[in-house]
C-alpha cells in the first residue's frame, strides 16, 4: 500500500520515480552534454571526459560577424513575431470569447492548428502560399511564418484567463458609462496582463529557436538555428557551434521559466 505525505495526498511509487527520471534524463541528458562540450578545450576531440575545460570559446565566437548577424536577425524576428502574435492572439481571444456566432469553432481550430502539426508541413505550406502571390523571400516572409504558430501560445493563454474573469465586471463598466476602450484597459487588461506575459514569453522561446519554418521562408537570411545546422558540416568548430547552441537553450529556457512562474502566481 502506498504511504501518504501529511496532507492525506498518496506518494508516488517507486516505479513512477524511477519512469520520471528516466524521461528527464533522456529529455535534458543531451543538452548537458552540449554545455559541457562548450567548455573543451579541444576544437577537435569529442572524447569523455573532455581533456581539458576552458572559456576562450565564447570570446572567440562573438569575433564571428557571421553568429552576430544570424543572432541580431534571430532576437529580431522574435521581438516582431511576438508582438503580432499579441496583438493578433488578443484580438481573436477576445472575439471568440465574447461572440458566439456561426464557424465560431472552426475559427478556434484554425488558430490552434498551427502549432498541432508538423514544423515541415506549415513550411512547405507557407512557401507554396508565398510563391503563389508573388512575394520575394524576406525578413517579413520569416516573420510572417513564425507569427501563425506564435499566434496559438498568446491565444491559450489569454481564452483560458478571460474563462476565469468573471463577466460582470465588463458589464458593470459599460453600464457605468465606459467606453469600449475605456473596459479594456481598466478591467480586461488587469485582469489578462500576467497571460499575456506568459504567452508572449513563450511566442519568443518558441519563435527564437524554429528550424522548419525558418527554412522555408528565410531565403537568403540565415537565423540562428540555421546557422547552427551550417556548422554541424564543419568538425573543427564543434565547440563554437556547442557555445551558440547555449545561447539558444539560454534563450528559450528563461522565457519558458518565466512564463511558468507567472502562471502558477496568476493561479494562486
């Protein structure tokens, strides 16, 4: 029989224990090793445990004008794609919240969508969309493909707190004498302001560090991550491409962190 930790809530099994840490380890194992690679002291060995440790690797890769320019287009993209994403997020919350109207939920599914499917399949699908209008490969084609999947963490975030935001509020506003804009920002804003930090968090993470749509739609522009996949090529530089790739889980890890805690405050 299980035992019980004080408040009466039963503690896991030993099996369940052990399956958790198995799949953290198989989850977080890899970037571990990447982390500790970043600090070899070999460009060329990929021997455990590495032969020596060292930070000459990070001072060297901020010398390449190549990572500069790849890590500038990358927190750009990211930025512009998430304020869209919570601009756009918010507004279809909002419509879908406070409208019930004919294709309601099928308008729901199209906005969830993209982030159901497979990066490589919005890819091939935003590409053929492109071409079919005529618009050069651009910033703003790279943008626009990170925005449709940037769009779903923004909209999840803000539906699911305006379900908990109680409705007479916002009538009591408008019976009051508010304007619609007036409501928004005094009551609906307040009350939605931590998810749409936690969502417009996660839209960065998740806009900063996509390899499929990137591909797709960059052109001749290369983001971070694709100039990660460059290096792979080059064995000699493993060690920068490991110190770039810290800079990408660094990138998406604390926004995610954040976004976690700001949550579970809105839910206490």
């Amino acid at each position: 029989m299980r035992s019980k930790i004080n408040d009466g809530t039963p503690r896991a099994s030993v099996g369940l224990k052990l399956a958790t840490l198995g799949a953290l380890l198989f989850l977080h194992l890899p970037l571990l090793v990447v982390i500790l690679y970043a600090f070899t002291t070999d460009e060329a060995a990929f021997t455990f445990p590495p032969p020596g440790l060292t930070t000459r690797w990070f001072s060297e890769i901020l010398t390449r004008t190549d990572f500069r320019q790849a890590l500038g287009l990358s927190i750009t993209v990211a930025l512009v794609a998430t304020f869209m994403a919570l601009v756009m997020g918010t507004l279809l919350s909002l419509a879908i919240y406070r409208s019930k109207f004919f294709g309601r939920e099928a308008i729901s599914l199209l906005v969830i969508l993209p982030i159901a499917l497979p990066g490589i399949v919005t890819g091939i699908a935003l590409r053929s969309a492109i071409s079919l209008t005529g618009l050069n490969f651009s910033f703003w084609t790279i943008v626009i493909g990170h925005a449709t999947f940037c769009i779903v963490t923004v909209y999840n975030n803000v539906v699911a707190r305006l379900r908990r935001t109680n409705y007479s509020q916002i009538e009591a506003s408008m019976d009051l004498g508010a304007s619609t804009f007036q409501t928004f920002r005094y009551v609906i804003l307040p009350n939605i302001a931590t998810a749409l930090l936690a969502g417009g968090m996660l839209a960065f993470a998740l806009s900063f560090d996509e390899v499929i749509v990137t591909t797709f739609t960059a052109g001749q522009q290369q983001t971070l991550p694709i100039w990660i996949y460059g290096q792979l090529f080059r064995p000699r530089d493993r060690p920068v491409t490991n110190v770039a790739a810290l800079f990408v889980i660094a990138a998406t890890f604390i926004p995610i962190l954040l976004a976690y805690r700001f949550t579970n405050e809105a839910r206490e």
